[in-house]
C-alpha cells in the first residue's frame, strides 16, 4: 500500500469514528402533532358519545305512545251447568299526545344537543390549552437550557483563565476558589432546570404515547412572539363563539322547553280504543275516548320549579358572559403590560447587560477591576436573560389563553 493510500485510509477511518462519535440531535416535536391528540384523546371521545347520547334522547322525544293491547278469554254457564260458553274479547287503546306536548318535547331534546357539542366543544378547547401550555413549558426549558449553557461554557473559559494566572502568580488562589464556586453554584440551577425539563418532556410524552426516554424537543422560538388583538375585538369574538356561552344559552333553552313540558302536561290526555266481545254466538264492538280530566292536578307546581330553572339558567348565562368579559380585559392587560417589558428586555436591557459583561470581563482582564464586580455582572447577565425567557413565556402563555377563550382559534 502506497503511502499516499495510507493517509487517505486514515483520513476516511477518522472521518468515521468522529462522524460516529457525535450524538445525533434529538427528534424535533412539532405543535400540529401534539395538537392532533386533541381529537383522539379520552376527553374528546367521552363528549363525543354525550353528543350521541343527546341526539338520541331528540329521536326518542319523536316517537309516538305504543298501543296496548288486551285479550281476554274466559266462560259463562248457568247454575245448573246444563249450558257452558266460551267467552273471549280484545281491547286496544292507543294515547294520543297533545301535538304541543311533542313539539315543547322535540325543543327539549334538540337544545339538549345543542348544550353536548357546546360541551365536547369547551372539553376539546380545555385540553387543547393544556396541551398548548405543555408544550410551551417544554420549548421555554429549551431555551432555558440554552442559555445556561452559553453561560457555563463563559464561565469555564473564565475559570480556566483564571486558573492559569494564579499558577504564574499573577492572581490570588481566592479568586479561583471564588470563581469555581460560582461554578459550582451555577452547575446547580442548571441542573435543577434539567429536572424540571425532563420531567415537562415526560409529561409531555405522555399525551403522544411515546415509549422510552423522553429525549426530544419542540420546534418552537420563544423570542417570535404574536401580535395582540385588541380588546374590544376578543370580546366580540368571546361573544359569539365561546362553546362555554354556547352551551349556557342552550341550557336555558332546555329549561324553556321543559316550561312548556311542564305546562302542556296539565292538558287533558286522550285514549282512543275499541273493544270486540264473542259470547254465545253473540259478538259485541265498541269504540270509545277516554280523557284525563285535570280536576285535582294542574301541574302548577312542576310549572313552577321549571320557571325557575328557566330563570337560573338565563341568570347563569347573564353571569357567565360577565365572569368571561372580565378573565378577557384581565388577561388582555397583563398580555399588553408584558409585551411592553419584553420590548424593553429586547431593545434595551438585554444588550446593556451583554456589553456591561464584555467591558467588565475586558477590564478583569487588564487588572482595571476586582473579581466582585465580574462576578455581579456575570449574575446579572444570567438573571437578566433568565428574567427575558420568562417574560416571553408568559407572553405567549396569555395569548394562547386569549386565543383559546375566544374558541374559534385552532392554530395557536
């Protein structure tokens, strides 16, 4: 084998083993597959058979009374018994409802299935928010954890340096054991903010049925924040197509129904039959109507208790729409407020503290400045970035509440 061969072999062969020594990244997890477990999750399943359920109740409110049916058979003879007959008759009856009763029945079933897809509505926007904000704790430790570790690898460089001049005499041996606390120290939050993340992304595994380590991240920049609606907007959106509004309106429709339930129950009920008797040769008919007649019973006091439903449930609705207006402005003005701070973390105090760092870590260098003062700029360095990913966070932790209250939103 020539020499050139060789080099070549060796070069390939190195190529390998750094190619095999580094670790692939970890699979990225995007929020159309996280939200895609919305539908398919327990909760939406479980309001998809309450819908099935109501829509069930609307054809059995439809149906008409069954007949009843009799049949009678039995003997008749004189005392002496010289003379025995057979006797045998059929009776049937059929109820026939008062077609206002059907129609306040029909309007009760079908505003009850109003209020279950209202209902599976608000369940599907619940999970989706909580999905939302999971996968927003995992992309805010991401970052978290991106930082700290830009930090620690500044401080290992520091460290080293430091290290370096105290063996040639030129530093204290405090400053370095100084320094490698602050090492120490600051190896301790990052670890801490690991835990955590590791124990989102598990929680976070979870809702996608992964198996194993749960060694993944989320395609998501923290600093790309939305725009703000305004108020008066999010309120006009909360109120049209909120499913929690949605679903107490049709309750209060339900009640309105059963009012009149309640109410057209009080009608005389009708039975239309006819009889057929055979006795001796001799057969009989007969057809009748029967009537309930309302004397001692006039329903009043189902009336009543469902005129107060009706009354509770508009209350309830009237009551909602207040409590879901206010959550809007609260959140709507702490969203703004924020916005405002990350803008000011962003175009001002952000940088100041990254060159206040650099010119103090420069002045260390040359002797023109005390270790406490780089240590002090390198804390405030952290917690202002710290500070920064948590506004950013909240950020868009709001928006996706504001977004999901209004409940027309399905792209976060």
């Amino acid at each position: 084998m020539s020499w050139r061969s060789l080099m070549v072999l060796v070069c390939l062969l190195w190529g390998w083993l750094a190619a095999a020594g580094e670790a692939e990244p970890p699979p990225t997890v995007t929020w159309e597959e996280v939200a895609a477990q919305v539908a398919t999750g327990p909760a939406a399943l479980a309001a998809q058979a309450r819908v099935r359920a109501a829509q069930a109740a609307v054809s059995t409110a439809r149906q008409y009374p069954n007949p009843e049916l009799s049949v009678r058979r039995g003997g008749s003879g004189t005392e002496d018994r010289t003379r025995d007959n057979a006797l045998w008759g059929i009776e049937v009856a059929l109820p026939l409802e008062s077609v206002f009763l059907r129609r306040q029945r029909v309007r009760r079933a079908t505003a009850g299935v109003g209020t279950a897809r209202s209902e599976a509505d608000v369940a599907r926007l619940e999970v989706r928010q909580q999905l939302r904000l999971l996968y927003l704790a995992v992309a805010y430790d991401q970052a978290l954890a991106a930082s700290y570790a830009t930090a620690m690898e500044q401080l290992a460089q520091m460290v080293e340096y430091v290290r370096v001049r105290v063996r040639q005499g030129e530093s204290r041996a405090v400053e370095l054991a100084r320094l490698e606390g602050e090492q120490a120290e600051a190896q301790g939050e990052t670890e801490a903010a690991a835990a955590e993340a590791r124990a989102n992304r598990q929680r976070l595994a979870l809702w996608l049925n992964r198996e194993g380590p749960a060694d993944f991240g989320v395609d998501m920049d923290l600093q790309v924040l939305p725009a703000l609606w305004s108020a008066e907007d999010l309120r006009r959106r909360l109120i049209e197509h909120h499913p929690r509004l949605k679903a107490a309106r049709n309750r209060a429709q339900e009640a309105a129904a059963a009012m009149g339930v309640a109410a057209y129950t009080a009608l005389p009920g009708v039975v239309v039959g006819g009889v057929y008797e055979r006795d001796a040769g001799v057969s009989n008919h007969e057809v009748g109507v029967s009537l309930t007649v309302p004397l001692w019973n006039w329903n009043r006091s189902e009336v009543a208790a469902a005129k107060a439903e009706l009354q509770r449930a508009t209350e309830e609705a009237a009551w909602l729409e207040r409590q879901l207006n206010e959550e809007t402005l609260r959140l709507h003005g702490r969203a703004s407020a924020v916005w405002a701070a990350a803008a000011q973390y962003t175009t001002r105090i952000l940088p100041n503290s990254v060159a206040v760092l650099a010119v103090v870590e420069s002045s260390y260098r040359a002797g023109e400045t005390s270790l406490l003062d780089l240590l002090d700029a390198r804390r405030q360095a952290v917690r202002t970035r710290a500070t920064y990913l948590a506004l950013v966070a909240e950020y868009h932790a709001l928006w996706t509440e504001l977004d999901l209250l209004t409940g027309v939103s399905e792209n976060g």
